[in-house]
C-alpha cells in the first residue's frame, strides 16, 4: 500500500490532460483518492497543495464539500432543531435515517441533485472538482456508493472524491474502516488506493 503523498502524486500525473487519463466512463467522470481515516488532517492540507499546484499550471479546481452539502439539506428541510429533537425522543438511528432521508427523497433535498447542481454550474472541459469531507456522512447517513451511482450520467465535470476508508481487493471500500456495515461495494472508477 502506498504513502497518501505517494497516491496524490499518481492522482496528479494522470489529472493534466482533459479528460484526465482515470475517467473511464463517458458518463461517470470520477476517480477515487482513498486515504485512512486517521489522515483526514493531512489529507485536507495534501488537496489544498494539489488544488494549488493545478491551478499554478492554469487547471481551474474547485472543491466541493460534502459536509456542507449535508448541512445544507438540513436547513433547507426541517433544521437541526428538529433533529436533535428527534434524536432526543427515538434516538440516534432515527435521527440518522431521518437525515437520510433529507437527501435520498426527492421530496427534500437530494445529496445527489445538491452535487450534480455543484458540478454541473462548471466547464467540464477546464475544469475539475474534488469532493471532499465525504467522514461526514458516515456511519450510515448516505452510502458513498449510491451516490455515486445515482451521479451516473448527471454530469460531465471531472470530479476526485476523496474516500476515508480501506482498500478491500482491487476495486472495493470499506467506508472508514467500519466492519460493522455492509459488505464493502465494488466501484466503476479508478481508485487511487
């Protein structure tokens, strides 16, 4: 298994040409950088010097958060009031899967529309985008693997989602390393693992 550093440098190898060399389906431009979880610090210092250094060489990166990408499905829905209300009275699984609900339903705020509407507000043919803070949906708020299933054909930005979890095999992921979930899924797209 290779260094975080040592996965980033590949990832920038391959990133210059647009397309970059891991897209691998026309209609799902991803890559996957994965990294422990424990390196969540060192990762996002890591994606700012990449985003940096891309940029210093005239790409145009714009990150895009996950993490406020949830909290903004709960604004938009009933707020964090009402969550921790609902936690307090049924419990944290409740709130969880009300959450989940926020953005798997499109009767509220889909995780899915929420990227594509970021992505797709881009130039697919200049620019690129890293989806970061993908911890905080964990443990089982939205699985990483839907969403980047229901992302199939909804865009045509490059796009690198940053992924803390464990490499399983070749293609698959344990999501931050938890056991306890699902078995881990098997990928479309390039990981940087």
């Amino acid at each position: 298994m290779s260094s975080l550093k040592e996965r980033i440098e590949w990832l920038e190898r391959e990133l210059p040409p647009n397309p970059p060399r891991f897209r691998l389906h026309e209609d799902l431009p991803f890559a996957i950088l994965r990294y422990g979880p424990k390196e969540e610090w060192e990762l996002r210092s890591e994606v700012e010097r990449l985003a940096t250094r891309l940029e210093n060489k005239g790409q145009v990166v714009t990150t895009v958060s996950l993490a406020a990408l949830l909290w903004q499905a709960i604004d938009e829905n009933e707020g964090i009031d009402a969550v921790i209300d609902l936690e307090r009275q049924r419990g944290f699984d409740a709130a969880q899967a009300q959450v989940n609900t926020y953005l798997s339903d499109e009767d509220f705020s889909p995780l899915p529309r929420l990227v594509a509407e970021r992505l797709n507000a881009l130039d697919p043919d200049h620019d690129i985008a890293f989806l970061v803070r993908a911890g905080s949906l964990a443990p089982e708020i939205y699985h990483i693997s839907k969403l980047l299933d229901e992302l199939q054909g909804r865009t045509r930005v490059p796009t690198v989602l940053f992924y803390p979890g464990d490499l399983v095999g070749t293609n698959s992921l344990r999501y931050m390393g938890l056991t306890c979930l699902h078995s881990p899924p098997s990928y479309r797209v390039k990981i940087y693992g």
